[in-house]
C-alpha cells in the first residue's frame, strides 16, 4: 500500500472519528477551560467569609442552638459566644460537628494560614464554613461558586447524568476520550507536509494576515492550532485514562513492577472524642513540625480524623493548588501525641508518585499556575479544532458533493 493510500485512510479515520465523537470532545474542552482557575476561584470567594476580630460579635441565641451540648476537650478558653477575638480551637470545631451530624464519624478540617480566616470543615458529606472566633455557622454546604463548579464537574465526568445512567455518561467521555487521542496521533501524520522544507512547515505552523475565503481560514486555523497544541493535548488526553480504565492504572504501576493500590478496609469508627492528647495540641505540634521542616510559610493545614483509630493526619501545604511537591502528610498518634509517620511525594512508591505526577499533570496544577493557564489555553483551542473540523468536514461530505450535482 502507498503512502498516498495510507494517509487516505487516515484521513478518513480521522474525519469520521471525529465526527462522532466531537461533540462529546467539546464538552470535555469547554468544560475543562471553565475549570482551569477553579481552586483560585473557590479559595477568592472562600475570602470574603474573612473577619477582624475586634469587629466579631455572637449572638448568643443562635450559638445556643449549635453549642448547647459542645464540651471541650483542650482546656484551652477561646471565648465562644463572649466576641472574644481568641480562635476557637481545633477541639471545639470538632464538638461543634459532632453536635451537628452526630453521625458521621470522618471529619476534615481546614486551617487556612491567615488571621481571620473563615473555617471549613466537613462531616463525612456535608460540609461547613465556621466563624473562625466564635464557632457561628457561616455557610452550610456548598457556596454558590463551589455549587457551580460541581456542575461543571459533574458535566466534564459524566455529562451530567445521574443515578444508574451516571455510568453511561462515565462511559461516554471515556471512550470519546480515547478517540481524541486516536485524533491527535492521527492529526500529526496528516499534518506532515508533502516535502519537508522550511517554507512548508512554515505554511503549517503560522497563521496568515489574509485568506483566500472562509474553507482556507477554517483548514490553517484547524493544522496551526493542532500542531502548536499537540504536545499539551496529548498529555491532557492520556493522563485522563487514569481516571476511566483499569487498564490505564495497571499500566502505571506496571512500569515500575507494581500491582495497583487494593482499597484499604477500615475499622468502623463510632466516636472522635479526643483519647488523650487533644486535637488542639496535635495542631501546634504539626506547626511546630512544620517550622521546623521549612513550611513555616504553609498556605493551609487539613486535619483529618475518623480514617483510622487514634490516629490524625496532618496535611500541609504551601500552595493553594495541593501541589504535590509542595506539600507533605503527617501522622499523630492520638493516645501519645508522637509522629507516626511523615508521608512526602518522594516516601510513595514509584508507581504511586508517577500516578500523582499523571493526576495534575491533567489539570495542569503539576506545574502550578503556568500549568493551569496552558491546560485552560490548549482546552479553548480544542474547542476551535472541534469547530473547524466539523466545519470542514460538512463542507467534504454535504456542501462539496451538492455543489458538484
């Protein structure tokens, strides 16, 4: 067969690949370029919750309603429902919770690293944002930014479909996943230029001040953003396998002569009260620990409970985007108050930080802000290659021949 064949059938391939799939390709695009700056946008809105204290004022008869039963553990006085300015402690989000959902033994915490910073916290599912001064319900569940990007979310995985039809939409952008990889590899063979000169690969890779007509501008625009996108679609594309195939996880850890991670299997947890060394205590030992290892400058510190008995991990980080890098996981005993193990990128096994690497690689956070903004950029390109590949293929298969009758 030669070359003049083969790429026909490429071609071809590709045209009609993409005719099927695009739709679905544009709605993970766009979808992706509305989240390139979603942690930046949560954490900005998460800021307007912040206070001064000398500006805090409780009311007392709505803290009753949340704090009646709250006993603290720490004896540390923080002065919830005074207007004192003191933060409430670590202790005392964890009664406020449990007084909240009594019944959901796994709590998050976060401590943002900024004087009269809001709280978050989570119960199992639902979620919290607390008066950093005086314990006082803020938000229950989701904001309003963080509801929209759960839709997006929700659009980008699933296509929005619920219940047992969730797994079809999973399928869906699954499979139109790997059809956009079919796209990008064929995509470079028929960009190739006939002869391999300079000029050509110049008319390959520019854009033109002036085009002949609309089907001109429409196929340069289609080779131009293909070819300068190619690199970082690619990547994105098949980092995403991760997320879909099984197969796509063995390979991963099978390169490095590894089994995939088997789900661990926790003993039920019916109680969070403090064993012996309070949770407030656990906070400052893990800033101290991170003073000491040159986090003193972390952004902000999960605390996480309910995993495994009498155990706390400590998460923190610098950045705002869980750089992996940038952050590291420390284990409290809860009985002893002693470390029982520091867990940074490099302490994983092989498989385990190239899996990590892959998770942000997708987004682009692997690289930081840069990353983001390049992710986002080459997503609103492929929503352009999506347009003038359909664009052009209309032209192929119903304008061309109509013209030609």
């Amino acid at each position: 067969m030669s070359a003049k064949s083969i790429k026909k059938w490429v071609f071809w391939a590709h045209l009609i690949a993409g005719l099927i799939a695009g739709i679905f390709v544009l709605c993970m695009s766009f979808t992706g370029v509305l989240l390139t700056y979603e942690r930046q946008i949560v954490e900005f809105s998460e800021r307007l919750h912040d206070v001064e204290p000398k500006h805090t004022n409780t009311n007392p008869v709505k803290q009753s309603k949340v704090l009646a039963s709250t006993e603290v553990s720490s004896g540390n006085s923080s002065g919830i429902g005074t207007g004192s300015s003191t933060r409430i402690s670590t202790d005392e989000v964890v009664s406020i919770l449990q007084t909240l959902k009594p019944n959901e033994p796994h709590i998050y915490i976060r401590w943002v690293n900024r004087e009269g910073a809001a709280i978050p916290a989570w119960a199992g599912r639902h979620s919290f944002l607390l008066h950093p001064y005086s314990g006082e319900i803020l938000r229950e569940g989701e904001s309003t930014v963080g509801k929209f990007f759960h839709v997006v979310t929700d659009f980008h995985r699933y296509l929005s479909l619920a219940g047992d039809y969730r797994e079809v939409g999973k399928n869906i952008t699954a499979y139109a996943n790997l059809v956009f990889i079919f796209l990008i590899v064929s995509g470079l063979y028929l960009w190739l230029p006939k002869r391999f000169n300079l000029r050509a690969f110049k008319q390959q890779t520019l854009l033109l001040k002036t085009y002949q007509n609309s089907h001109h501008r429409n196929r340069q625009w289609h080779f131009v953003f293909g070819i300068w996108c190619l690199i970082p679609l690619f990547v994105i594309a098949l980092t995403a396998t991760i997320f879909h195939f099984d197969w796509a996880n063995k390979a991963i850890y099978g390169a490095f002569g590894e089994n995939v991670p088997k789900r661990e299997q926790h003993e039920e947890i019916t109680s969070l009260a403090a064993d012996i060394v309070p949770y407030e205590t656990l906070f400052k030992a893990a800033k101290q620990h991170a003073n000491a290892n040159k986090y003193e400058d972390w952004y902000s510190m999960w605390m996480e409970i309910g995993e495994h008995k009498h155990e706390a991990r400590f998460f923190i980080d610098e950045s705002i985007g869980h750089r992996q890098e940038l952050a590291y996981s420390l284990f409290f005993d809860t009985q002893t108050g002693e470390v029982t193990q520091v867990l940074r990128k490099q302490d994983w096994s092989l498989g385990g930080q190239a899996w990590g690497t892959a998770r942000f690689l997708h987004t682009g956070e692997y690289f930081g802000v840069i990353g983001q903004t390049v992710a986002g950029l080459v997503s609103l390109l492929a929503c352009v290659l999506v347009y003038t590949g359909i664009v052009l293929a209309w032209r192929r298969l119903v304008s061309e021949p109509k013209r030609l009758r």
